[in-house]
C-alpha cells in the first residue's frame, strides 16, 4: 500500500528520501459510500489519497472545489497513490476553475473486467459499490490548499454558461442633415442680336472671251517638207 512513483532515476539520490519520509504514513482515505464529497487541506507537492467507490452502472463524476490556493486531482484504477507519473485521468483546479473527472460506466465496467486481485481495504471501500477508483488531490500553490473533492454518480459536471455573443461591428453613426442648396440667382437676358445689313449686289462678272489654239504653224510647215522628201528621192534614182 506504501509506495512512491518516481518521475526519473535522477530521484533517488535526491529528492526521493524527503519524500519518503514526508509520506511513508500517509494512507487512503476510505470515501463512505453513503456521502458525496470530502474536505481536505494540502500544502504545495503534499498529497492525500482517497478510494472512491463507483458503480459500473451510473458511472461517477470527481469535482475538486478549491477554496484557496490550487491542486491536481489524479485518479486511477490501478495506482493505489495516482500521482503524474502514474495516473488514469487528471484534472487541474483553482479558485476560479472547478476540476472535474467524469468516468462513464462502459469505461468502469472494463476496468472491472480487468481487475485481477482485490485487495482486503478495497473490500471495504467497495461496500455496495462495484469497483473503487483510487484519487488523490496534490497541493500545486505555494500557499495551502483549501479544498472538498464532490464524488458523485452520473455524469455531473458543470458547463460554464456561454456569454452571449457581442457583435463587433459598431454601430452605424446617424447621416448628418444635407445643408441645403441656396437657390440659383436668376440668369440675366441674353441682349437682341443686332439685325444683319444687307449684302451689297455683286457686279456680274463679264464673260471669258473663248481660247483659240491656232494651228497655222504646223499647216504651213508640211509642203515644204514633202517637197524636199520628194527632191531626194528623184535625186537618188538620177
């Protein structure tokens, strides 16, 4: 029933004798089966220890209520002193945080199956329950933990309400007024355009005399050139 789980070797030339001896004594805690919580008080790495008896039919619900300070709640179905290094669920708890372990009863009935010896102090645990569910609450603040561990069957935990959702997007600022248009002044009177005077009556413009090409020239110069072509010829047959 008395042991110590190790984190490292490096433990057992250190801090493992202190710690030996600081819980060589402590025992369980036999939870009655006829109440739901049990208070309790631990100073930072101190721990106390409890068998909590459950029924693989409704199932059980841990809730570590921190009063002062903060803790770890383990718990387990096979380390009589669950701690980090050897532990089935955990759960962190402060004032303002409420730790909570819901185990089902499919998961209890398995851990029942596998059960392979019971010891005399779980028999008692038992009692009307089937199966014991070993816990253990361990100090984490520097100050002394004040705190009552709620074990209760069914699914009991406790859901935070959700805030309602704010939109993000700010509101739309009223349009100013339009200031109004002043009115247009009036557009003063186009001025008569002045008449037009009379275009004065163009002169006639008087006829072309015809152009003549004379072709004088050219007439004249043909007989002179047969009389000339014809003296050749009569020349050349002389």
């Amino acid at each position: 029933m008395f042991y110590y789980s190790l984190e490292g070797y490096t433990q057992l030339a250190t801090v493992f004798p202190e710690l030996l001896n600081a819980q060589i004594c402590d025992v369980s805690v036999i939870a009655s089966d006829n109440q739901t919580y049990v208070p309790g008080t631990v100073d930072k790495d101190q721990a106390k220890y409890y068998q909590i008896p459950a029924s693989i039919s409704d199932g059980l619900t841990l809730k570590l209520d921190i009063h002062e300070g903060a803790a770890t709640v383990y718990a387990s179905f096979t380390a009589r002193l669950p701690s980090a290094s050897d532990y089935d669920f955990v759960a962190n708890a402060t004032t303002e945080n409420l730790g909570q372990i819901y185990i089902s009863p499919t998961i209890l009935q398995q851990a029942s199956n596998n059960s392979a010896f019971i010891f005399i102090s779980d028999m008692v645990a038992l009692g009307n329950a089937d199966i014991t569910v070993y816990t253990s609450v361990i100090g984490i603040s520097n100050d002394t933990t004040n705190f009552t561990l709620h074990y209760e069957p069914h699914n009991t935990e406790v859901t935070s309400p959700t805030p309602p959702s704010l939109s993000t997007t700010p509101p739309t600022s009223p349009t100013p007024p339009t200031s109004p248009t002043p009115p247009t002044s009036p557009t003063p009177p186009t001025s008569p355009t002045p008449p037009t005077s009379p275009t004065s009556p163009t002169s006639p413009t008087p006829p072309t005399s015809p152009t003549t090409h004379s072709n004088n020239a050219p007439i004249s110069l043909m007989p002179s050139l047969l009389t000339i072509f014809i003296s050749c010829i009569l020349f050349s047959l002389n």
